[in-house]
C-alpha cells in the first residue's frame, strides 16, 4: 500500500474517532458512536498490516498475541461489575501508558525499523518525542496503577504525604529535562532506561499524596496523560490517527478534570498537590457530634414518601459501595405506583469518576430523563416534599454556601435542606472525606436513617 | 523553501486538540464515564506502534530485542481495544428512556 493512502485511511480513522465523540452528545446517538470508534480501529490496524511489507513468519504471532490481548480484554468487559468502573478505567490508562513505553522502547532499540535512523544516530526531533512519549507513557503507568490499588482498597485511600514531597517532585521533573536534553545530545541508550525509570518513580509519588475522594480528578487526569503520550509515539512514528486520537483523549481528559475541580471548588494545583482532609479532622467533629439529631427508621421514611407527592434522590458514592442501586430502583418503582413523581439529582463529582452515577442508574434500569444534574435541579428541591440522600454527604452540606472558613466554601453544592424533609441514609454521623461535620445531620426537618444504604432501601420498600 | 512535514503534523496536533475541546465540551455529563473508556479504547490506535515495532525483526528473526517490546505492546493495546469498546458498549446499551406507556 503507498504510503499516501495509507496516510489518508489513517486520517479517515482519526475523524471515525471525532465523531466516536461527537456520539457521546446524547444517548441515542452515543451507540452508534461507538460503532464509528471501532471501524475507526479496524481501519488503522488494517492499514498498519497491510503497509507493513514484510508478511515474514512474526506476522503470525502478531495475530497470536493480538487474539490473547483480545480475549483478555474482552473477558474483563463483560465480567466487570458496573460499580468497579472507576478500577477498570484507571487499569486501562495503565495499559496505555505502558504500551506507550514498550513502544518507545523498541523504537529506541530498533530505530531503523521505523525509519528514524539508526541506533546512536536517531534523528533529533524524533528522540524527543520518544522520550516525551515513554516518560508520559511511564508517568501514567505507575500514577494509575497507584489510582488502581487505592480504588480496589488494596492500599489505602488515605492520603501519604511526607516532608519535602513537592520539593523531591519538582527535581525529579527536573531530572528528567536534563535527561532528555542529555539523551539528545549523547544518544547514550543508558540515559533513556534511567529517563523511564524516573518517570515511573514520579507516577507513583504524584499519586500517592491524594485521597480517594479526590478520584474524579485523578482519573480524568491520567486519562489526559495517556492521551498526551499516545500523541508524543505519534510523532515518533509520523502517524496521523495516533496525533489526531492522543490529542483528542489528551483534551477531553483535561476537561473533565476541570469540570471535576469545579465541582469542588478547587483549583487544580490544590488537587494535585494533594493532602486534602487529612487534617484538623478530630478538633472540627469531636466538639460537634454533641449536637442532637433525629434519627428513625424504615417505617418512619416510609409514611414520609408515602405522603409526599415529590421526592427527588440524592445518590453519592455510598451507594455504590453497598450496591444499592437496584434496591433503590425497586423503591422508586413503588412511590411510582402511588403516583409519586420521583427524579434523582446527581452532583458533578459524586462517586469516584466522572458520571459515575448516572452508570450506576442506569444499570438499575432507571431511564436516564428522570436523571438531572445539579443546575438542573437544583432549583426544585425547594418545591420538593421529601429528599432522600443516600451515601451522599459532602455534596448536599449547606456549609459550603454559609461559612467562609469551611474547607468547601463555596463549592456547588445540592440545596437538599430547602426540601421540606430530608431523609439520611448513612451508616454513622461520621463526617465526609473534607473531615467536616454535616450541618444537614442537626436541621429540623432532617431524619437521619442509620443502616447499610442497601438495606434500608429494601425495608423501606417492605414498608411502603 | 519547503516546509518540514513536523509542521504539518504539528497542525493537526493543535487542531485535534481544539476539536477535542468542542466536541467533548458537548458530551452530556450523564455519559461521562463512557466517554472516558471509549477515550480510552481510542487511544490505544497505538496498537499500530506495536504492530511496527513487532514485525521490526529481520529476516527469520521473529523475537529480537526490539520486537518483543512490540509484542508486549501488542498484548496491553488489545486488552485495552476490545475491553474498552466492549464495556463502552454495554454501558451505553444500558442507557435507556422513559417507557411512555408506564404513566
């Protein structure tokens, strides 16, 4: 195949990726999107074999090891529970990073092969995108093997933080220019291992300083980060679908980091920088858990909503800790029958990733129109009878809009406390990951359900 | 004067990059997670690296030095192709709306 077609019908790929995007604009168009996504890989891996001119005995395993990573992949997909998407997004951004490093490697190696010259006289722009490439590749490995094991709970969600961290950070990242403009001027193959292995040392330590409520964030990030490195092999390889897809993912992740920190109200570097709420957490709660509260149970909710005639659900990532979520689906279907109107209102950073939630709905059956966000529905929570907050917390805490000393100041927060009764659902009074009391917990109107989120919804059906 | 075809590359980087910027600024917040495993699948088109890079070996050489990183390279994009696609598919095919006839 000559070599313009096949840069046409990689460019022809790289627009089956846009519009694979584009799809994602409504549900209904998002399955069809989906389709163009994956013509759009057929066309670009056929391509690849086809210019490819030697069909020598490695041909073969190609297709061997690409039906084995096939297989595996496909087994995970529909193996995968729904709530265990944010461990399977962050496992897939470490395969990419990774893949981005081997390839990078070879090239290194073998620069001949794909026309960079040869090994100590690579060409100069492209020994900079190859080190580019392999040092984001191995950034997002190891970050998102760390976001991986902090999801699944093999190692802690709390923040690890120590002395001097930014500063060690900061000279690593120096390190690695310096090493790169070394790399260049040397071609001395010793330099890019130690690039690699700094690059994976500095993955590891940007992650291990953040919480696992900051997740969203850290997500959406390592998503950018291999879209960045899929675009620096791009240029190594002088191939348009790659540039056109790395920069893609490399954007789209970026903005949903950014929607993610507004959700917060915090600015990106405060997210980065890591360390939220493992402070001051014991003086703040302990002189405020005196205050009474409310509490009842699923009798007590129950003659709630059966009397109200809106209720709006407030789901959070408790939730989808104790799967609740069909539970929850089978009660609304219940106050449906009394001909209650019932919606949920979903804030942008409930859960550990973007749209978390609405995933969770939606496997439960729930259809997405009676599913809102936040500047949505906020507004009518005012005209709402009863909001049923489950595994939600800091989202809904009035503070946010009242006290400029609260850490959430001024984040976007739901207005559940205009409801003219809010229903609680949680486990204890313990304060959310900002490590700040609920003033929600104290309100009048509030009644506070002390139970499994799962269990609680399945008394209350019992019960309507 | 000619211009290096980096600058062309270039170009399209920059461009991409805006039209990523629009297009994903219109993806509904409900299919935020989608987007982020399709994005995923997408990226990892790097598959055509490692393709290169595998069959990169000379003549009766399948595995040398270079082209076992391909290989690796090969197995990880492909987990990552088909798995990302394939529960980007069945999450959206979950995505459904109000039955009319309920009400």
């Amino acid at each position: 195949m000559s070599a313009n077609l096949s840069a046409i019908l990689y460019l022809v790929s790289g627009v089956l990726f846009i519009l694979a995007l584009r799809g994602l604009s409504s549900p209904e168009t998002s399955r069809q999107g989906n389709l163009f996504g994956i013509i759009g890989m057929v066309i670009a891996v056929t391509v690849t074999f086809l210019s490819v001119s030697n069909f020598s005995s490695g041909f073969i395993y190609v297709i061997i090891f690409l039906a084995i990573g096939g297989s595996i992949g496909a087994f995970i997909a529909y193996r995968i529970p729904m709530t265990a998407m944010p461990e399977l997004v962050a496992g897939f951004h470490s395969l990419v990073g990774l893949a981005a490093v081997f390839v990078a490697i070879s090239a290194f190696i073998n620069p001949s092969a794909f026309n960079l010259g040869t090994p100590g006289n690579i060409k100069l722009a492209s020994l900079i995108e190859m080190a580019i490439g392999a040092s984001v590749g191995a950034i997002t490995f190891s970050g998102s093997v760390i976001a991986f094991l902090k999801l699944q709970g093999i190692m802690s969600g709390a923040p690890i933080t120590f002395k001097g961290q930014h500063l060690l950070n900061a000279l690593l990242l120096i390190l690695v220019l310096i090493l790169t403009i070394y790399l260049c001027s040397t071609q001395l193959s010793n330099l890019f291992w130690i690039l690699i292995a700094v690059s994976f040392l500095i993955g590891f330590l940007i992650i291990i300083p953040i919480g696992g409520a900051d997740m969203p964030v850290v997500i959406s990030m390592l998503n950018s980060y291999s879209g960045w490195a899929a675009a620096g092999i791009g240029f190594t390889l002088e191939n348009t679908a790659l540039i056109i897809t790395g920069a893609l993912v490399g954007s789209s992740g970026a903005i949903l980091s950014y929607i993610m920190c507004k959700g917060m109200n915090r600015s990106f570097f405060n997210v980065i920088l890591g360390g939220f709420g493992s402070t001051d957490q014991t003086t703040g709660g302990q002189s405020k858990e005196q205050r009474p509260v409310k509490s009842g149970n699923a009798d007590d909710a129950a003659f709630l909503m059966k009397n109200a005639s809106s209720v709006i659900i407030v789901p959070g990532y408790g939730m989808a800790v104790a799967q609740a979520q069909h539970a929850l689906r089978e009660m609304v279907d219940t106050l449906k029958k009394n001909d209650i109107k019932v919606s949920y209102a979903i804030h942008p950073v409930a859960g550990r990733m973007p749209g978390h939630m609405n995933v969770l709905l939606a496997e439960a059956n729930v259809p997405y129109d009676e599913v809102f966000e936040l500047e949505e529905i906020n507004n009518d929570f005012a005209n709402a009878d009863v909001a049923f907050v489950i595994g939600a917390n800091d989202v809904t805490n009035p503070v946010a809009k009242t006290d400029p000393q609260s850490p959430i100041y001024g984040m976007p927060v739901l207005d559940v406390e205009k409801c003219k009764s809010v229903l609680f659902v949680k486990r204890s009074l313990s304060p959310g990951y900002a490590g700040i009391d609920n003033d929600l917990f104290y309100k009048e109107n509030t009644l506070m359900l002390f139970a499994d989120a799962k269990k609680m919804t399945e008394d209350i059906t019992k019960n309507l | 004067m000619e211009i290096d075809p980096f600058i062309f590359r270039l170009s399209i980087f920059i461009l991409s990059i805006f039209v990523g910027y629009y297009v994903v600024w219109s993806v509904t917040p409900s299919l935020h997670t989608p987007l982020m495993s399709v994005t995923n699948a997408i990226s990892s088109v790097i598959i055509v690296g490692a393709i290169i890079a595998a069959l990169s070996g000379s003549d009766g050489v399948v595995f040398s030095s270079s082209s076992i990183y391909g290989f690796l390279a090969i197995i990880l994009a492909a987990i990552n192709i088909f798995g990302g696609f394939l529960v980007t598919q069945r999450m959206l095919a979950m995505y459904k709306k109000k039955k009319k006839d309920k009400q």
